[in-house]
C-alpha cells in the first residue's frame, strides 16, 4: 500500500485541506475525530459561509450553474477562478480563488478569500468571522482575537502564500494538476453542458486544458505576491469589518511549521490533543468527555 495513503484511508479522505492543516494548530486530534465520527456544520459556520458568499457578490465571480458530477465540478471552480483572476486584473481585486498544490507528495487545496493588489503587489487576504453579540457574560472584549485563535489563521494564509508561489513559480504546474486530480478522464455532463449554453459561455473554452490553462497562466503572470498577508476580522451578524492583523511571511519558518504538521499525515506520529496550558479548549469540544478523554476530569 502506499505509505501517503495510511492516515487518509483511516480518514476517508484523498487530499488534504488548508482548513485540515489549519485545524492541527487548534487540536489535531479535535481535527482527526471530526472525520472519523463525522463534522458538525454549525449555526456559525453557515452565518460565516453567508458573508463570504456576500463578499465574493460584491465582485460577481459566480456563476449560476448545477454541477452534476466533480467533472462539472472542477469546470465550474475554474471558470469561477477565470472569472476572479481577471478581476484581480482589471479592479485590483478577486475574491474566493482555489488553489492546488502538493506538499511532500500529498495533494493540497485551499481558497483564497481574497487577492487585492496594493502598490505593484498581490496581497493576500483572509476573512474570519466572529460574533461581536458576546452573550457568554464574558468580560473580554469581543473584538480582541486572542492569539491562540489567530495562530490558526496564520497558518492557513500562510499556506495559501506558499501554495500561490508554488503555481507563480511553476513549481506545481497544470501538469502536476492534471494527473493528480485525473482530468483526462473528465467529461462535462451533457446537462452541465446545456446550462453553459445558456450562460452563453464561449464553445472554445469548454475543455478542461482551456480553461485550466488560461488560469495558470493568469496565476503565473500575477505581479509579486506580497510576504504582508492580511488576516481581515467581520462581525459574522453584520458583516462589519473590525479588526485587520498584518501577517509577515517567512518561507524557512513556514517550512518548519509545515515539517511538523505533515508528520501527522506521513503517519511518523499520531494526532496530538491539546497542551496542558490549552486544555480549556476542551469545554468547547464536543468529542470532550466522550470520544477523547485526554483531559477529562469526569
Ligand atoms: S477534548 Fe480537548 S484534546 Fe480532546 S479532541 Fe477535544 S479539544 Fe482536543
């Protein structure tokens, strides 16, 4: 069997996500139980899932079609990234670009809430949502982002900083793409393909190579990617933007996080739960007490 596949069997899974690798800087093992007993997709997810569909709106880079299979899928995502990256081109902005890479042989993918670019320069930006309605009767203030949330964010863009250079640079290129997501054997459903019908969108860009094509090529020819990447903090029941944390980016540093974190995947050590010092996360985990007693006082 193939020694890559070892943690993603047990997890049912064929690539890794940045929400994935995000989620090991939370607890690694919270990370692992959400794919063995299922994941929960709660009120706040779906409030914070609404403002991003709001934010890439604003820069209309949907398109309103039905994918009835992954190929449609894939076709519909790349269309959609087509749509942003000329955006970013002619407004200086394009927001929910998904990006695919390999690190340590292992298939990666993550989206970009937004590329911007500011004075000759692409700089990334990631919004996360928060209640500012703070009804737990705590007395912290609500927009404070504590660092321990903030580390997760980090890593995610990070990731996307690393993942976007490695297409700019033509170290993950269509190619690699191509076979490791199989798009030889892709084809459009024939429903799929009346609905591009009706949006009108050009016969000659149909193919999974046009338009893949046409998106590496956009990435490839994109100014400087800026190491200052931006964490952007939304109140999830307005939308109202209160915070914005600068994130300087290090590639050796980055690639010492990234070590440790892909030790999970290669199998070399099991999930990790939570430090002593960070235990209290524990009361907010919903596999606490049952599934996973590390801390439990019970
Ligand atoms: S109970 Fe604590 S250590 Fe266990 S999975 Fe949840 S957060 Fe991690």
């Amino acid at each position: 069997m193939d020694a890559k596949r070892g943690v993603l069997d047990r997890l049912k899974k064929n690539s890794i996500s940045s929400t994935d690798i995000a989620g090991q800087f939370w607890c690694e093992l919270q990370m692992e139980l959400g794919y063995i007993h299922g994941r929960e997709f709660t009120e706040a997810m779906k409030s914070g899932k609404k403002v991003h569909k709001e934010l890439q709106d604003e820069v209309a880079t949907t398109i309103s079609i039905e994918p009835q299979g992954y190929a449609d899928f894939l076709y519909k995502e790349a269309y959609e990234n087509y749509l942003s990256l000329k955006s970013l081109n002619e407004k200086g902005i394009g927001r929910e670009i998904k990006v695919y890479g390999s690190i340590n042989g292992f298939k990666i993918s993550g989206k970009i809430d937004e590329l911007r670019k500011v004075g000759g320069k692409v700089v990334i930006v990631e919004t996360k949502t928060k209640s500012l309605n703070a009804k737990l009767g705590s007395t912290k203030n609500a927009r404070e982002i504590s660092e321990t949330t903030m580390r997760t964010h980090k890593v995610q863009i990070m990731l996307y900083r690393r993942l976007l250079d490695d297409i700019k640079n033509g170290n993950y290129t269509y190619q690699n793409f191509y076979n490791a997501y199989g798009i030889a054997k892709m084809k459009l459903s024939d429903k799929f393909l009346s609905q591009l019908d009706l949006l009108g969108i050009d016969k000659g860009i149909r193919g999974f190579n046009t338009i893949y094509g046409m998106v590496y090529e956009q990435i490839a020819k994109l100014p400087q990617i800026s190491d200052t990447l931006e964490l952007s903090y939304v109140d999830r029941q307005t939308g109202e933007k209160f915070a914005t944390v600068s994130v300087e980016y290090n590639k050796d540093d980055f690639d010492k996080i990234l070590f440790d974190a892909m030790g999970y995947w290669t199998g070399e050590r099991p999930a990790r739960p939570v430090v002593t010092e960070e235990s209290w996360k524990c009361n907010f985990c919903r596999f606490y007490g049952k599934e996973c007693k590390v801390w439990w006082k019970g």
